[in-house]
C-alpha cells in the first residue's frame, strides 16, 4: 500500500475491519470505506479525503489544502 511506502505503518491494536489506523511518528491516518477513503483526525476538519493513493507524499507541506490544490 502506498501509505505503508511513505513509512506509515499499520496500527492493528488500533485498527477495526472497517476503519485501518495507520501511523508515521506522530502523524495518523484513517483509511475508510475499504480503503478508497482517508482522514487526518489530528488535523483541522477530520473530514474523508478521498483515495490514500492520492494522499501527499509530504503531509507538512500540504495539511491546510484540500487534496489536488496547489
């Protein structure tokens, strides 16, 4: 999976068959909806994202920006 990639790794303590918790430090995804949805709870509005696949890359550098705007 891409998220595992960029060095996020699978929290299944955490985890629920419908919701996969994946960490990177002190970073959190979600991944949702059999996996064709994400969310950052830590970051402003936990709301879906979309596909993990089209998560960023550099979360830092991109996190108050909806995905596929510059």
């Amino acid at each position: 999976m891409v998220l595992e990639e960029a060095g996020f790794a699978l929290d299944l303590k955490e985890s629920t068959r419908k919701a996969m918790k994946y960490r990177r430090d002190s970073e959190i995804i979600i991944v949702i909806h059999e996996g064709k949805g994400w969310f950052d709870p830590l970051g402003d509005g936990a709301q879906a994202r979309g596909s993990p696949e089209a998560r960023p890359r550099n979360p830092a550098k991109t996190r108050d920006r909806p995905l596929g705007e510059p």
